[in-house]
C-alpha cells in the first residue's frame, strides 16, 4: 500500500467559529492493481467527500463558499 495523499480540515468549532477538532483522511493505493488517472480522480473526489462528511458544527459562513 502506497500514500498517495492526505487531507485534513477543521471539522469542529464553538459557536463563535474557533476551531476545537481536525480530521483527516489517508489515501492508501494498492500496488496490486493498476490504477488509471480516472480512477485516482474519483478516489481524491471520495475522500474529500469523506472528509466534509465528518463536520460537526461548522460555522455559518462555511456553508456560503
């Protein structure tokens, strides 16, 4: 198994928009299978998916972007 990449946000604040918890996610590929660029877009797209999936209580400007 290879890192190809790792992401990491803010996934907690208190009321006032300070951060209280980071997440992140690894990106493991196999070495066993012959990975296309297509494939790796759409496994980058899932992990950032994963990723803002893990938010809590974000703040109310974050939603805007």
């Amino acid at each position: 198994m290879k890192l190809l990449r790792t992401v990491a946000m803010n996934t907690d604040h208190i009321f006032y928009g300070l951060p209280v918890e980071v997440s992140r996610v690894d990106l493991f590929i196999s070495n066993d299978v012959e990975w296309t660029p297509e494939m790796i877009e759409t496994s980058k797209r899932c992990q950032d998916e994963h990723l803002r999936s893990m938010a809590k209580r974000m703040p109310h400007s974050y939603w805007y972007k």
